[in-house]
C-alpha cells in the first residue's frame, strides 16, 4: 500500500496523463458501445409454424401437431413442447433448457420434422429460433391521399424500401397490406373437351415454350461465340397469343391460350392495413446483429423528411421506435450523473466547508463510469436499459470511498495535534481508510455477484447490470487509493507545509450530541434493544398496506387492441365490426394516430389470418392514462358486434399484471367444467377485469359419411369426393411474365361455382372412371356436429387457459384469495391446474432474488470474517441489515409504491450500502481498542469521529437516487420503487446503524474478553 500511495504523490504528472488517457478512452468506448434496449438474451425457443390448406383445428391437432410433438419431444435438452393448431395452420413452440446451442437445436429439429409423417398437402414446416434481434427496431406506416393502393405499392416496394435496405445496419424491411400482383389463369373446360385438349398437355407446351436455355459456347470461324435460345414469354398480350397445337381429324391446327382459358391480371392486398382512416403500407424494419439499433432508427427517420418531399400527398408515420426509450435512458443517465454530482457537491461543502475537498471526492464519478465503459465495451456488453440503469445506480456509491479518504485527511489535516505533514500524513491518512473502504467496496460487490450467477433469462438479464455496478465500484476503489492522494497532496500542499489549517477540527455540536444518545443507548441495552425490535415488528403490519406487484407499469401513452372475431363471422362482419371501432377512436381528440391491419400473418395466431389488430397513439399529455384506456375499453365492449375486442399489454418493461390459470386434460370435453368454475370465480372477484378463457369457440361441423359399397359399385375413392369439394387446394404457378419490369407470377385456378349452402356441396357431381357424373348426395351421408376453432396441448395433453388483468394494487393478495377458492373445487381426476401469469413471475422472481440475498449476506460475512480476523464483529455489523425494512416500508408505503421486483432490487442494494457504514465505524472502533483504549471509550470516540463520513455518504447516496423516487426517471426494474426503497431503507438504517450496532458489539465485546477470542 505504502508503494503504490510512494509511486502516485512523486509520479503525479504520470497519474495525471494516465488519467486523461483512461478518460479519452473512456469517452472513446462509450460511445463506440452499441444502444440497444435490453441485453442480448438467447431465448431458448424453438418455433414450427405449418400451413394445412383446408383443414379445421382438429384435423390439424390430429394430421400435424401431434405427429411433430412426438418428433421433438425427445430431442436432446427439449423441456417442453406446446402447440396451438388452429384452421389450415399449426404452430409448436419448443422450450429448451437454458445453455442449450440454439443452432444445433433448430438444426435437429428440421431433421427430426423430416421423419414425421404428416397429409400429402401438408406444407413444408417453417422452422425459427426466437431472437431479440429478429423483432423490428422501429415500424413505418405509409399512406399517400392522392394515389391509389397500386401506385402506393409501386412507390414503396421500387422506391421506399430499397432506399431503407441501403441504410448502414438494416438486415431488412419487410412489407404489408400492399397490393400483390397476379395472373389468374382458368381453363374453360368444355372448350378443352372440345378441341381434344387437357391440362396437363397444355400446361406442358407453355412451360416448355416460356423458357430462355444458354446452348454453351460454339466455335465459329475464329473465335468462340455464345448461343441462347429464347422463347421467353414477356407480357400478358404474349401469354395470351401463345400458340397451342390442335391435332384434328382435319389436319394439324393452332388456337391461342386465350381461346381455351381466361386470362386476367389481378391486384390485390393480401391483408388490410390503414392509418387515421386512409389506405396505407406497413413496413417493418429489422436492423443487422452488429448494427447499432439508436443508429439505425435515427437514420430511418432522417429520411422521412426527404420521402415528404420526393412524394407529393405521401404521409409517413412511426407506429414503433426501439431507439427512443434507449436515448432517453442515456439522457436520464447523464442528468442523474448531473444531479448525483451536484448534490455530493453541496453534502461536502456542508460537512467539511471546503471546495477543494469537495472537487477531490466528485473526481471519482466520471472516472469510474469511464473506466466500466472501457471494460464493458472489451467484453462486447451493451448499453441497454440494465447497463445504463446500474451506471445510474452507481453514481450513489461510487462516491462513497473517495468521501471517507479525503475526509479522513482533510480531519487529520485540522487536527491540532496531528504531527505528520505532507506525503507522511496523506498516505497514513489513505493507509487508515484502506482496510474499511477495500472490505466495503468489497462487500458491494458481493451483494451483486448472485445477480449474475442467477439462472434463467433472470440472470442473463441482470448479469449486465451485475458486471456494471462490479467495474464501477472496483474502479471507485482504485480512484479513491491513487488519484484521491495524488489530487490531496497537490490541493492541499501549502496548506499542510506552512501548517495553516482551514479550521480547527474539532467535534461539533451533532457529533456531541450523538455521544451522549449513543453512550444512554450503552446505558440501556435491554430497552433500546426492544424499542428497536418493536419498530421492527411494527414495520412487517406495512407489507399487507403496502402490497405485492411484479413490476411498475410503464406510462405509455400507447394502446394496442385485438379484435377476435366470432368462430364462422365472415370477411364482410370482420370489416363492419373494425371499422365502428378505428372510426370511434378517429373521432376523440386525444389520439393523434390509429394504426388499423386487418388479416395477414400474425404471430399470435398464425391461422387466423382474418383477426385485427389496432395500434392507438394518444396525446403525450394524456393525464391519468390509466383510467382513460379503462373508459376507452368499457365503451368499446358495448359496441355490438360477433367477435371480441381486447386490449393487450406489450410493455416494454416486461410488467404485466395478467393472471392465468392452465387447465390440464385428456380432451376439451374433461376440462371445460373445471375452466367454467375458474371463470366464475374470477369473474367474481371484484379487483379482476378482462375475465376471459381460451375454450375455444366452435363452428357447425358438417362430416360426410361416405357409403363405401356404393364407392366400390361406381369404382370410386373417397380421396376423390374429398379433392372435387375441398376449396383449398394449393394454386400451381404456370409460369411468370414481366410488368413495369416487375415479375409477375400467372398461377393456375379452378372454376368455381360459389356454394352458399350444404345443399349445393351436395349437388356437386363426381366423375367415374366410365365418365358417368354422380351426386355426392347418392355417396354420403350428413352428420352436424362442432368443431373447436382452435385446439390447444402441452406436454401431449390438450389445455385451456383462464385469464385475467388485476387492477388491484396488492396484485399477491388478490391472487391468494383466488387460489383459496380455486383450492377448494373438487377437480376430476385426471385434470390438473397450473398457475401461471403475474402470479408465477412474482413467486419465480421473489424466490431467485431471495437466494441472491441469502447468497449476498453469506458472502459479506465471509470477506468480513477475513478483513477483521473473527467472526464477533463482523456479527455485529449485520445488524445493521434487519433495520433497512423499516424505512423501505415507510418509504414506499409514503410513496404509494408496492413491495415490487424493483423494490426487491433496492434491498439487494441495501446489504452492500448499509454494511459500508457499519464498516467504517466498527474499524475505527477496533483501532481504536488496539491502541488501549476501553471498548466504551472506543465505541463512543470511533461514533463520534465516523459521525461525519457516514452521514456525508449516506447523504450523497439518498441526493443522487432523489430523481428515481420523485419519480421524474427511469422505468422497469431501475424505477421509483427502487429510489424509495433504497433512500428509506438507508435512512432508517442509518440511524439505528449508528445506535444499534455500536450496542450489539458492546455486547459481544464482553464474550470476546471471557474467551479470549480476536473480534
């Protein structure tokens, strides 16, 4: 110790360059760090979607989804497997263990799938690992008032989109709602029959014309030439006038594909899609794994302007932006740092009422950020919502070792009797704060190494935010031990040469009243002891008042709302139902934009290509937001309509206060009694709202029951009634043409008379192979029956889900008394109901921070066994810890604030800060013993001369968390709950740290002294 402090005083031009170098650096690898929104979480799903054209959810379940679980289900590392079959489509969701090769899962799994066997018109399986990465940084919707949805398309897929695919770190930009360009393609039928034509004859003479073949390289005369014979089909007047040969009792003749087929273009959107009202165009824009996502949504947005002036009547809106929470977490970053530093500033100025002091102790925030910037940036982390929160955090505790040091020399400094000057007194004035400032930085450090040896997405969440508060504190100790000194010995120079001193350090009026309530608390062990205790008690009557919740929810000023229609609502009902809902919202003056889609792919539901989904951006000024989108959703619910509007919850933060019961069993029909009575249940408590089941809602199933004898008397096959009736038989692409230099593809399709009744599938007639036509009618026979509009299983059992949105704030108790009457219905055997929803995320996140704590306060007590050489005194210390209840309470019960996983994160925070001052006061008492003073007299000067620092660092720690608890800043896990929490538990904490701890070591002093043990 002596020769680093020896090095830094007669090297300090050295330190000051190296200082500056580590700043620059700092500064450089900041802002070379990549923003994004949380960390890069590997998410150990696997999905398989698949398209069954035709076929209804049960068929799917049965023909597709439980062939491919069983395909899966015993893949290396699998934990479950889940799959939602809904009409003509299946999706399975593969849930690994965590530390699982991603890649090598989504490898076995499309070899697994090959092995399945599955329908002939089963679609090949679409397999994807989920990725943070694969989710859009930022959504534009496109409209144009004085263009139509054709010319629209032209301008966005030609122009727009290949304009944002140029922009430096965009992986893509994927479109909808645009208008998809064919060529239908129908042959008449009796004009084939006629000529003595087929299909397939045809079909092959334009595919075999419609092609340009490369004949290789030919030598002719000197040189070497290219041959290419081209028959290529270049327009729709092309395609029509093809020739097809025509053998004839006449002789040999032509007729053009126009006289044996219709042919037309067709423009059509392949889903709906409007903003405020008018026609438009989304695009989804996903940015590179490298790629910088504040960089790349600012740059897409720096081009919205130029768009405005290239297109006339064009209007580009931003329905989503990744890259505007990730500044304003920089900027509240910076403004904490700001507030953080100035309020050390005025604490200092008041304590020791020297500004060069106050500039010393305020030099170690910059640095230690910069110097955890420059060792995140070489470990490739992120600046995302958890690094930048911990750096946030850290600013209350960075300072605290460069407080103790220079207080202890700027008091030894005034001391009239100190005899040591100049380099003597700053490296003893360091030497005597080493121990306790090493063993408290320490001991911080330890509090969040659990953090980040949690499992789980739980841990890789908050390992980034673990490695942030580590390098910062870590590099807080190395500023406080070199640059500390180095800063004193050149500020304070004259000053300790001349010995004139600032003021005569002496202990003022607090620090004398302190000794005397410190030395009647010694006088009264026993009553102190229980008042203490009491307040304790009394505090844990708060939990109920204050109450349990998962995470804050985030105040955004944004909706979005589903519309489910009815099991058989047709496209025409759909429309009219969405429609009244985007115009009501159109009317109120507080939205500024609805983003309507209707149809088209949806993640949810990847069969139900007919649902909607609305997004709704209010005024930023929207006061009381939660009440407003509450009133929003009851007038909603008394439109009439088929379907189901909901709003869903897709906060950023991850909070949720949805719960859920799964229901387990062999089929719908041995589970539904048992979701109806979870339901009503729900629906009576009065703190749910939302109460909602997944029992699927059913269609009116047909099933036509073939008469197999009279298949055999005409010699036909049930696969041949099925093809003649089955309306969703995959459309064969002929061949392609070109338009405005576009390819267009001309895709055959069938004629179709349209039935709109069973009487007319009925009167449909099948060929026998001696041409005789017959009525399906004379083959089957009709049973009416349903069918469940979506089929649901997990872990090979079908499932339903019941669910609800708390609106209580006490989200635990409320759960608790549902699961006291859940507990209490008699359950069939065989069926079997798993909590899951908010009620699980607490339970799962309480139980994992709960044995981070355990871990935190075992590990503390560990380095402070090593650091005072027994284990009496570091027992002593933690006592302080119970204390920090009290005041997190008060705080958040004060505040209005639950005991949340936020909160949670405070008292974590709180083993590391409260020990800190602990420390500091027990060493100097143990300092003070080893020179021979009684344990009395050392308790009651060591609480008296530690008064100052420990007041000053807990001072400077509550000012720079003030922004978070005023609730000015900060959202999700770094939110107002952990502000109140950290500043009442310090508070109460300290106080009663200053009084209680001092007593219990008293206490176990006399124990020492019989034994003969080292405290």
């Amino acid at each position: 110790m002596n020769s680093i402090i020896n090095f830094v005083m007669k090297n300090k031009l050295a330190v000051l360059l190296l200082t500056l170098i580590i700043t620059a650096t700092g500064i450089y690898a900041g802002t070379q760090m990549k923003l994004e929104t949380i960390p890069d979480i590997t998410i150990p799903v696997v999905t398989v979607t698949t398209v069954y054209p035709g076929a209804t959810p049960e068929q799917v379940a049965k023909d597709v989804s439980e062939p491919f679980e069983k395909a899966v289900s015993n893949l290396s590392g699998v934990k479950t497997v889940s799959s939602t079959s809904y009409q003509n489509a299946s999706s399975l969701q593969i849930e690994y263990e965590y530390g699982i090769d991603m890649k090598e899962a989504e490898a076995e799994v499309k070899e697994a799938l090959t092995n399945a066997k599955v329908p002939e018109n089963v679609q090949d399986p679409s397999v994807a690992r989920i990725s943070i990465n694969a989710f859009p940084i930022i959504a534009l919707s496109v409209s144009n008032s004085e263009k139509d949805l054709e010319a629209l398309t032209d301008d966005v897929e030609n122009i727009i989109v290949p304009q944002i695919e140029g922009i430096e770190g965009v992986s893509s930009a994927a479109v909808s709602g645009q208008q998809v360009e064919e060529v239908s393609l129908v042959f008449d039928q009796e004009k084939l029959a006629q000529l003595g034509l087929d299909e397939a004859t045809v079909k092959g003479i334009v595919q075999g014309t419609n092609i340009t073949m490369p004949l290789g390289l030919f030598q002719f005369e000197k040189e070497e030439q290219s041959v290419v014979v081209d028959g290529k089909v270049a327009t729709l007047e092309d395609l029509e006038n093809l020739k097809i040969p025509v053998v004839s009792p006449t002789g040999m003749s032509t007729v053009t594909l126009q006289e044996i087929a219709k042919i037309e273009f067709i423009g059509k959107a392949e889903s709906i899609s409007r903003t405020n009202g008018q026609e438009a165009i989304a695009i989804q824009i996903v940015k590179a794994q490298e790629a910088n996502t504040v960089e790349v949504a600012n740059a897409v947005k720096d081009m919205i302007p130029e768009l405005k002036k290239d297109f006339d009547g064009i209007d580009v809106q931003i329905t989503l932006d990744q890259g505007e929470p990730i500044e304003a977490s920089v900027e509240t970053m910076v403004s904490k740092a700001l507030f953080g530093a100035l309020f050390a500033i005025i604490v200092i100025l008041l304590f020791l009422r020297n500004f060069k002091s106050t500039i010393i102790s305020i030099i170690s925030i910059p640095l230690s950020i910069l110097i955890a910037f420059i060792l995140l940036n070489q470990m490739d982390i992120t600046l995302n919502m958890m690094t930048l929160g911990a750096m946030t955090v850290a600013i209350a505790r960075v300072i605290d070792d460069s407080i103790v040091v220079v207080e202890n020399i700027f008091r030894r400094m005034n001391l009239p009797g100190e005899k040591l000057r100049g380099k003597d007194l700053i490296r003893e004035a360091t030497k005597e704060m080493f121990i306790p400032i090493t063993s408290s930085t320490l001991v911080t450090i330890a509090v969040f190494l659990p953090l980040g040896l949690v499992s789980g997405m739980v841990g890789e969440l908050f390992l980034p935010f673990a490695l942030t508060m580590v390098f910062a504190l870590l590099a807080s100790l190395l500023v406080a031990i070199t640059i500390v000194p180095m800063l004193a010995h050149t500020l304070f120079r004259k000053n300790m040469e001349n010995g004139k001193m600032a003021h005569k350090e002496s202990q003022g009026k607090l620090a004398a009243g302190y000794k005397k309530i410190l030395n009647g608390a010694l006088n009264h062990k026993l009553i102190t002891s229980i008042a203490a205790v009491a307040v304790l008690v009394a505090s844990l009557f708060l939990i109920p008042v204050v109450g349990v919740s998962f995470l804050p929810e985030e105040e955004q000023k944004m909706m979005y709302v589903t519309y489910t229609p009815d099991a058989g609502e047709t496209a025409n009902d759909i429309s009219a139902s969405v429609e009244q809902v985007e115009n009501y919202f159109l009317d109120k003056d507080q939205v500024d934009i609805v983003q309507v889609s209707i149809g088209g792919a949806n993640p949810m539901a990847p069969g139900a290509s007919n649902g909607s989904l609305m997004f709704v951006t209010f005024d930023p000024e929207t006061e009381e937001f939660a009440k407003v989108k509450e009133n929003v959703m009851k007038e909603i619910e008394e439109f009439e309509v088929k379907g189901e509007w909901k709003s869903q919850d897709f906060s950023t933060s991850g909070s949720s206060n949805q719960i859920s019961y799964f229901v387990y069993g062999k089929n719908k029909e041995a589970i539904q009694p048992v979701v109806e009575d979870i339901a009503a249940i729900m629906e009576d408590e009065k703190d749910l709202k939302d109460v909602d089941t997944s029992l699927s809602k059913s269609y009116t199933e047909y099933t036509f029951v073939v008469d197999k004898e009279k298949l055999t008397q005409y010699g036909l096959t049930t696969a041949q009634i099925g093809m003649k009736l089955n309306p969703n038989v995959q459309r064969e692409v002929l061949t392609t043409i070109t338009k405005d230099e576009q390819t267009v593809d001309v895709y055959i399709d069938q004629q179709k008379e349209k039935q709109t009744s069973l009487e007319d599938l009925l009167d449909e007639t099948v060929a026998t192979p001696v041409g005789i036509e017959v009525p399906i009618s004379e083959l089957v026979q009709v049973k009416e029956g349903t069918s469940a509009d979506t089929v649901n299983r997990r872990e090979g059992k079908v499932f339903a889900s019941v669910s609800g949105t708390l609106t209580a704030k006490d989200v635990a108790k409320t759960s608790q008394d549902i699961q006291a009457e859940i507990d209490k219905l008699d359950v069939p055997a065989g069926v079997e109901i798993n909590t899951s929803g908010v009620t699980e995320d607490i339970t799962e996140a309480f139980t994992q921070l709960g044995l981070a704590m355990l871990a935190a306060i075992a590990i503390v007590y560990l380095i402070l066994v090593i650091t005072f050489g027994g284990g009496l005194a570091p027992f002593a210390i933690l006592f302080s810890l119970p204390f920090t209840i009290i005041g997190a309470l008060v705080g958040l019960a004060i505040a209005g604030e639950t005991l949340s996983v936020s909160a949670m994160l405070g008292l974590l925070m709180l083993i590391g800060i409260v020990v800190t001052n602990a420390i500091v006061l027990i060493d100097r008492v143990i300092h003070k013993e080893n020179e021979g003073h009684p344990t009395r007299e050392a308790i009651l000067e060591a609480g008296a001369t530690r008064l100052r620092p420990i007041l000053m660092t807990a001072l400077a720690t509550i000012g720079a968390l003030i922004p978070l608890a005023i609730g000015a800043e900060g959202s999700g896990l770094i939110s107002k709950g952990l502000g109140v929490t950290v500043i009442g538990g310090l508070t109460s904490s300290t106080l009663l740290t200053l009084i209680f701890v001092p007593m219990v070591y008293e206490f176990f002093a006399k124990f020492r002294r019989k034994k003969g043990l080292n405290s």
